[in-house]
C-alpha cells in the first residue's frame, strides 16, 4: 500500500469511456453475455440516450482529454440498435466541439446482424472501427451466441462481415473462449485467418460468476467459462500456429501486448497493466461506471448531469479502483516470474485462493503460467529482432532454420543417444519414437 490520496492526480491526462447508446439492450440473447442483466438497475426501461446527453458527454468528454488523439468507443448492448441518425449526430457533434491538432476517432463494437449497406457506408465515410463478434465456425459460434428465440445467427454475423468488407470499413474480431470452443485452438483461428480475413483478432475469456445478481461476487463460475489451464492451452494452440507463418500479417492482441511488456513497455490493455482505473463506462442516461465489468451500485461513480466527467474519473474512488489492481495482489503474483506480463491478470477473474490460502489469485493463474511461459522464448527472439532495427517476422525465418536443423539431428541420432530436442530423454523415447517424427520440433 505504497500510494495515498496526496499522490492521486486531479485526472489522468487520457482516458477511455465506452458509451452504451441503448444501455444493455440488444437484438440477441448471448447465453454468456453480461449486459442483459443489467436492465435491472433501471427502473425507467427507455433504453436509449438522449441528443443532449450526447451533446454534453462529447463536449466533456473532448475537453477532458489532455492527449492529441481521442477515441469515441460505441458499445451496447447493441448499440447500432439506436439507429444510423444518432451517430449522424454524434459525428456532427464531434466536429463541433473537437480542438485543432485533436485527432477524434471511432470504435463501435456490434454483433453484425444489424449491419447493411446504409450503415457500412457510414463507416467507411467516417473511418469507424468495428469490432465485430464472431467465436469461430459455425458450430461453435453458434454454441452460445443465439437470438432470443434461440437461434443460431452464425450466417447473420458472417453476412455482416461480408458487408464491412465489401465496403472496405476497418474492422476486427473479438472472439469469446468459453467451455464451447477452448478446446479447438486451430480450428478457431484458421477460420477467422482464412475464411473471415480478420487482419486483428482479440481472444477474450469467458469467466462468468455463478451467481443470480448479475454482479462480480461470489466464487463459483459458470459451466459454459473456458477453464484456467484450458484457456492457456488454447493461446498456446493459436500462437503456435501463427508463430510459424503470420507474425507482422495477423494482429492477435494478446500476443502484441506481450511483445510490448517483453520490450519493457506498458503493455497498454488494461486487463495487464499494473494498474487500471482509466477504461470506464457510460450508461445510456449519464451514469458512469469504473469499468464496463463493474457496472453495478457500488462502482457508480456519479451521473454527468450533475457532475462534471472530469470530476467523477478523477473521483478518489476511481483512483482507488484502479491502484487495488496492484495493491490487492497476492504474494505468489507479487513473486511471479511472469508477473511483468501479466500483473495479476484482471480483478474481475480473481475469484481463488493461492496455495498459501491468500485471497485475489486469478481464476485463469494457471493458464496465464502455461502461456506466457510458453511464448518466452520466442518473445525473447522477437525483441532481439526489434532492437536490431528489423522486422519481428524475422522470428519465421529463425524458427525455420532451426527447425530444419534439428530434423537433420534427428536423422542422424541413435536410438539411445539424448534426444537432440534437448529433453533429457533418450532418443528412441522421444522423437525417436515413430509416431513423433514429422514435423515435431523444439518446443517454441
Ligand atoms: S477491472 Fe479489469 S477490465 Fe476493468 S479496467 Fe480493471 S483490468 Fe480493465
Ligand atoms: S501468472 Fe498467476 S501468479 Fe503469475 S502474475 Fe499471473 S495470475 Fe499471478
């Protein structure tokens, strides 16, 4: 607890809000999703946010900002339910208020189903960003991700891809893991590569509270939540696959922030930050929560109508939230090996005990271990690549080669020579064994 309330800024300099036009209201029914429930916390169920709201967050929102670029993120929800005049206006609004030398920029993140040419023409005219959700092929996209009458919407989704691209608009992928698809790494990510020509991809775990509230408490989680150890396993899948051929072509966000933190930079995803606090949430009638995942009474940190934005992320209570990110971690993050990756992970996941019997250990520890220690190596590769003044994709060649040079030590090892992987095991019980030959190599 090294920090106090003298050390606490006015507001940090740059901050990101996400804005829920239609609040939790959408035109599906995810069986994992964490909006629906929140229609509870309003009374007045006129889900959708009024042009002189929007008026006022944009002016405050711009104007809070001490940082030449800021980002106008459209969540839901669905937040294209609000229809196309509303962000007519809000790009209106935007050019009003907005500052020389303040570039604005747009995310909007939807599931696709509502998306046509209308709204694709928007996009590319204003250079939004969508993040579209999609989990993989069509089974298992469509394990979880239903309409409320329970239907699959896999061809909706892939029909609104097909639009964006068609319209050249920028976008990616967000993909949920989850008890449904962890276990085919691959097949995921082959298809989002291949068939869905996602040129950036973000892979988020499903870990989802058992609980009837709705809320970051208790410590069971649902059986649909991809499992700790299981969700590594699934990144190791995916990395392994595109560390032999697509590193500089396809953007895996995970993978680019251990880049980051592996050159000794802040890795920029709040989810691995030391700290956190700077990523919030407004509701669609001016209530401002700490964080998309804490939209709940005691993280409400005030309504923009009567206080200024500025004023609420700057509030000690949101400050106070983002420092317990790294001053409620246990001993075993705090002596971690892998700790300046992954800081302990997000504070909604930590729902275990360390073995010490310590409170705070991240549901997905186990996970996080296998991968981040997995990938070390060839982190370690692609920043000597970087610090050389050359390309990380260098790591494909490098890989290559070594690959080729341990199948011809294979080739001429005995039986019960050490195996040339460097194991430690004999030869013949290792890739000497028939079934492990081709294409094995040393672990990455
Ligand atoms: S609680 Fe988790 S998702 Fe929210 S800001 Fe902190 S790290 Fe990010
Ligand atoms: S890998 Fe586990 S022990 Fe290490 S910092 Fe992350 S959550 Fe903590």
């Amino acid at each position: 607890m090294s920090n106090s309330a003298e050390s606490r800024p006015a507001a940090p300099p740059a901050f990101n809000i996400m804005v829920k036009p239609v609040g939790p209201t959408c035109n599906l029914a995810c069986a994992y999703c964490y909006y629906l429930s929140k229609q509870q916390l309003y009374e007045d169920r006129r889900f959708r946010m009024s042009d002189e709201l929007l008026e006022t967050f944009t002016r405050q929102y711009i104007e809070a900002q001490k940082v030449p670029e800021v980002v106008f993120g459209w969540q839901g929800g669905e937040p294209t339910l609000i229809g196309l005049d509303f962000f007519r206006l809000a790009v209106k609004l935007q050019q009003r208020y907005g500052r020389p030398g303040v570039r604005i920029l747009n995310a909007l993140q939807t599931n696709g189903t509502t998306l046509d040419d209308a709204w694709c023409d928007f996009f590319r005219e204003h250079g939004f960003l969508i993040g579209l959700s999609l989990d993989g092929p069509e089974e298992l996209h469509n394990a979880f991700r239903v309409d409320k009458s329970h239907r699959a919407t896999f061809d909706r989704v892939m029909k609104g891809a097909a639009l964006l691209k068609e319209h050249d608009v920028d976008f990616n992928i967000l993909t949920t893991v989850h008890a449904a698809n962890a276990d085919h790494p691959v097949e995921v990510y082959r298809f989002l590569r291949d068939e869905v020509e996602a040129p950036f991809i973000q892979f988020i775990p499903i870990v989802e509270r058992d609980n009837q509230t709705g809320f970051q408490e208790g410590s069971k989680v649902t059986a649909r939540s991809v499992g700790g150890r299981q969700y590594g396993d699934f990144l190791i899948g995916v990395f392994d696959e595109w560390l032999r051929r697509d590193v500089g072509r396809v953007f895996v966000q995970v993978f680019d922030m251990a880049l980051t933190a592996s050159l000794g930079e802040r890795p920029g995803l709040c989810v691995f930050d030391e700290t956190c606090g700077a990523a919030l949430i407004l509701e669609h009638n001016g209530d401002v929560y700490a964080c998309d995942h804490f939209v709940e009474p005691r993280w409400l940190l005030g309504n923009i109508r009567d206080a200024p934005l500025v004023d609420l992320v700057g509030s000690e209570k949101q400050w106070r939230f983002g420092q317990d990110k790294r001053d409620t971690l246990p001993r075993i993050c705090r002596e971690c090996p892998v700790r300046f990756i992954c800081n302990g992970g997000c504070p909604k996941n930590r729902v275990l005990r360390a073995p010490d019997g310590e409170p705070g250990l991240n549901y997905l520890c186990e996970g996080y271990q296998a991968f981040f220690t997995h990938i070390t190596r060839p982190m370690r590769l692609m920043t000597e690549e970087l610090r050389a003044g050359r390309p990380p994709a260098g790591v494909i060649g490098l890989l290559a080669a070594e690959d080729a040079e341990l199948q011809r030590r294979f080739a001429r090892a005995r039986r019960n020579q050490p195996c040339p992987c460097d194991s430690g095991r004999k030869f013949k019980n290792c890739h000497g064994r028939p079934s492990s030959r081709p294409g094995t190599h040393r672990q990455a």
